[in-house]
C-alpha cells in the first residue's frame, strides 16, 4: 500500500501547466490500459460515478467522469459497472452512513465481476478516521484520494488499472489549481462553473473548512474564459460555485470582487442566466444587489443561509452576524430586487441552544418569509470546536427540528402562492418521469414548474403560466418559447 502526505506551496502561475500536461500524459497511458481490458473483456468497459453532497462535488464528478471517458469508459446507470467511483460528502454524519451503506452493498458485484475496481474519493477521505474504516473494514476498495489531489485521478487510473495493489494517496492541502482537463457536463444546457475552492470561515459546526482546505480564488480571466467556451458550446444557464461567493478575490490582491465579477459573467455575450451558491450573509455587499438589480439575466434567486436565528447562537456558531443583521439584509434584498426568491439553510440542535433559541430562529423564519428552506438537525463533526461542547438530547434536538419545520413550510407555501397566475421564464431541465407528456421547468426565482411538453424542449426557454400552486411547486403552461 502506498500512503503519501504531501503539502505544497504555491506555483509561480496559478494555473499548474506542467501538472495539466503530466496527466494528459497519463491519461493517453490510461486509454492504452482500457483498450486493453476492453480486449479482455471483448466489450468496452463501464463506470459509475455515484456522488453525494454539495454543487462542488458535482462539478468535480463531472471532472472524474470527463478522464473515465477519455480513457474510453462507457457510463451506466448501474452500480454493477467495471468501475465505480464514490464521491463522498462528510457535512453531517448521514451523508457518511449512507457512503457506507452503499459501499457494503456493492461488494457483491465484486465477487461476480473480480476485474472491478472500486474507488473512494471526495470530503469523506479527507477525515483518516474514515480512511482508517475503509482500509480495515472494506478490503476490496481500490483506491482512495482525497479532495486535494483529484486532479490527479488520470495518474491513479493508470496505477489502478496496471496493478493489484490498494492505491492511497491522500494530501493535506494544496495551493495548486489545475485545468484544462477533459469534464463531461452532465447537462447540456447548464453547468456550474468553480470561482473559489475551500473555505475560511470556520463556523464551529463545520467540517468544510478543514477537509476543502483554505479559500482560494480563481483568476477572473479564467472564469470568464470558461463561461465564454460553456457559451460557446450552448450553455444557457451558469452557477458560479464557492462556499462563501461573497468573498470572492480577496486572496487575489487585484481590484476585483465578487460584485465585479458577477456583473462580467452576466455581460458575456450570450448568457441567458447566472445564478451563483452560496452567499455569506456577512459579506454581501450593496454593490452585489445593485449589479443583480441592473441585470434580469442574473437569477431572482438568492440562498442567504441563516443557521440560526438566536444572536447568541449565530455567535457561538462564528457566524459574524445578528438576527437583527440578517432580517436587515433580508429586507435590503426584498427592497432593491423584489422579484428574488429568498431560501435558506438551518440548524436545529446546535450545541447550548435553548428553546427560547429556536423561538428566535422561527421569527426570523416567519418576518423573511423564505420561498423555501433546507432545516437540518445539527450533526456532531469530529475536529470542530462545537464538537466538544455540551450536546443536546437527540429527542429535543428532533422535536425542535419538527416545530422549525412545521413553521418553515408555512411561509413556503404561502410564498409560492404568491406567484399564482404570473407568466414568467423558465428554462425545461427535464421530461417529468411522473406525468406522462410534461416537462419540467425551472424559474429564474427557483421554482419548479411542471408543463405539458416532451423532450424537445429541453435546454429552451419560455415564458410559462403559472396556473396550480402544490406546495413547492407548479402546474403551468408555456406561452410562448423565448
Ligand atoms: N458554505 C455554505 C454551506 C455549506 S454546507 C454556507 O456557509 O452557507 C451546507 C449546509 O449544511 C450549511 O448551510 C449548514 O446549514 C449545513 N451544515 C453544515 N454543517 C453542519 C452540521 N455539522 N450539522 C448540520 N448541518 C450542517
Ligand atoms: Fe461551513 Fe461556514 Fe464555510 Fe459555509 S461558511 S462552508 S458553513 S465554515
Ligand atoms: Fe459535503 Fe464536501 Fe460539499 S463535505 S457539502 S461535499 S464541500
């Protein structure tokens, strides 16, 4: 077994070349090893990319998946594939049981088909106690890597591919950017586009910081450049990708922001709209709602996170604001852009916090109104200051949870009523695999909206009729493509 720790510093470039060009090396070795194992198995192989977790996952799975096929791998929708890769997430302790559970389920396939590699990667890996489980528990894992070095997988292919041996290569940190590697988009018509790795901020629930490593900008020039080639290829929709947007640049030391380079990403020629995940709400600047103000084709939709609604709690959380900040922001959001849809993200059962807390979090809840909100049960992470703090029951935290919940799909629903009978743009992602003959569009404020239709229209746009609210989401008609 090889087990290497590396840490490096950072290259003269921000964009590793010579790196890009070492795997595009290995990835020409990687083609010759597939076609001979196609030839031993007298068919093209499969893989499988089973992803967990948050955008960034997905977009790098679509890089994993871009080597797999230049290598000259066919995709499934199978697990029972010639090779399966794990793209795991580690944000809450289900996100891990479920890799495990699904890791365990799949050893069965192992046994019928000796020739299958199995593969672990992502935030999961970044942890050595889980490393440590996989190596002792799971012995038929083939490779293990962590967040730091995917862009390696090319070289770890070869290595897989051309021996027996368990490949571990896992890294501290790294400063390096790589690209210019192949990507397979999983949608034609929308992809998401990477402006900062990692994270800085440290709230105390939170492992991201600490298995991403610390923030790091992107150049705008790269970006743009990126947003101009998904154009070109017939990209409509662009999702500007980090943990906290909003301090995009600020490692860069030139004069760009976040704001900036909103506003250059939605003035590329043909971009038909920009929507970027997730804004802190300590650093959203007025510059940012001005630019989303002047510009309909960035989207009306804004996920402002607000963890809590206590002041004591969000400052045990090192969220650096107050409930009074966070209704105050809401409401400046409401004002200079008053069609924006505004959905969050909470935590209930936060180390200390007290009924009285939660009361807090619900009144904030009801005075912003959230068009919707993802409620999460607080979920112990080794290695995070929160983790060593006094716990709350696991009943209270979950009747707690409940009573957040209930609150939450109110303003959802009473929200979503409000759009009843508008026409407005949205683009079709999908056929409805439930109603037969709809489609299903997506609304530059979110919303999801079921209209008659069939595969053609997929990646256009229309204006569509939003005729029956269910709840979260809508039975339409478009009225015209646009
Ligand atoms: N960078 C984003 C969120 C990344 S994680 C932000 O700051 O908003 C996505 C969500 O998972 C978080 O917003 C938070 O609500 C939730 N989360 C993170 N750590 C958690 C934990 N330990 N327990 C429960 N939920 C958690
Ligand atoms: Fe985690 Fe906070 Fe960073 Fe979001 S901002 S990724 S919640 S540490
Ligand atoms: Fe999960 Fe990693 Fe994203 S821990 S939420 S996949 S950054």
């Amino acid at each position: 077994m090889t087990m290497k720790n590396y840490t490096f510093s950072a290259p003269a470039e921000q964009t590793d070349r010579d790196e890009a060009a070492r795997q595009k090396a290995f990835l020409e070795r990687a083609r010759r090893d597939v076609d001979d194992l196609a030839a031993r198995l007298g068919r093209r192989p499969t893989c499988h990319i089973n992803t967990f977790g948050c955008q960034m996952n997905a977009k790098d799975s679509e890089k994993l998946l871009g080597i797999l096929l230049a290598a000259g791998y066919e995709e499934t929708e199978s697990e029972d594939a010639d090779l399966v890769l794990f793209n795991t997430c580690t944000v809450r302790d289900n996100a891990d049981q479920r890799v495990f559970g699904r890791l365990g389920r799949i050893s069965h396939y192992k046994k019928k088909n000796p020739a299958m590699k199995i593969g672990i990667c992502g935030c999961m890996m970044q942890e050595p106690s889980n490393v440590e489980r996989i190596r002792k528990s799971y012995p038929y894992v083939d490779l293990i890597f962590g967040t730091h070095n995917l862009f390696r997988f090319a070289e770890y292919l070869c290595e897989v591919l051309e021996s027996d041996k368990r490949i571990v290569e896992l890294w501290n940190a790294t400063d390096r950017i790589v690209e210019d590697l192949p990507s397979d988009r999983k949608y034609p018509y929308k992809a998401g586009v990477n402006i900062t790795f990692g994270c800085n901020n440290f709230c105390t629930y939170c492992i991201v910081p600490y298995v991403r490593g610390r923030e790091r900008s992107r150049r705008p020039g790269e970006i743009l450049e990126e947003v101009r080639t998904l154009v070109s290829q017939g990209v409509k929709e662009i999702m500007l990708l980090g943990q906290n947007v909003n301090s995009y640049g600020r490692d860069l030391g030139d004069d760009i922001t976040f704001a900036r380079l909103l506003k250059a990403c939605a003035e590329v020629e043909g971009v038909r709209l920009v929507r970027f995940m997730t804004p802190h709400p300590k650093d959203f600047s007025d510059e940012v709602l001005t630019v989303i103000a002047d510009h309909p084709n960035i989207s009306r939709h804004i996920h402002l996170p607000l963890q809590s609604g206590s002041t004591r709690v969000l400052k045990k959380m090192n969220r650096r604001y107050t409930k009074e900040q966070y209704i105050a922001l809401a409401e400046k959001i409401r004002k200079a852009v008053p069609d924006a849809s505004i959905t969050t993200d909470i935590i209930v059962g936060f180390p200390t916090e007290t009924h009285e807390d939660v009361d807090d979090t619900i009144d904030v809840v009801r005075r912003v109104g959230f068009d919707n909100a993802f409620t999460f049960i607080y979920s112990m992470r080794r290695g995070t200051p929160a983790a060593t703090w006094e716990q709350i029951p696991e009943e209270i935290k979950k009747a707690e949870f409940q009573r957040v919940l209930t609150v939450v799909q109110e303003t959802a629903r009473k929200q979503a009523e409000r759009l009843k009978g508008k026409i407005l743009p949205g683009m079709v992602e999908e056929v409805n695999s439930q109603t037969e003959g709809y489609v299903t569009a997506r609304l530059s404020c979110n919303m999801i909206v079921h209209i008659p239709g069939d595969a053609s229209m997929i990646g256009r746009i229309f204006n569509i009729r939003l005729d029956r609210c269910c709840g979260f989401y809508y039975f339409g008609e478009a009225v015209g493509e646009i």
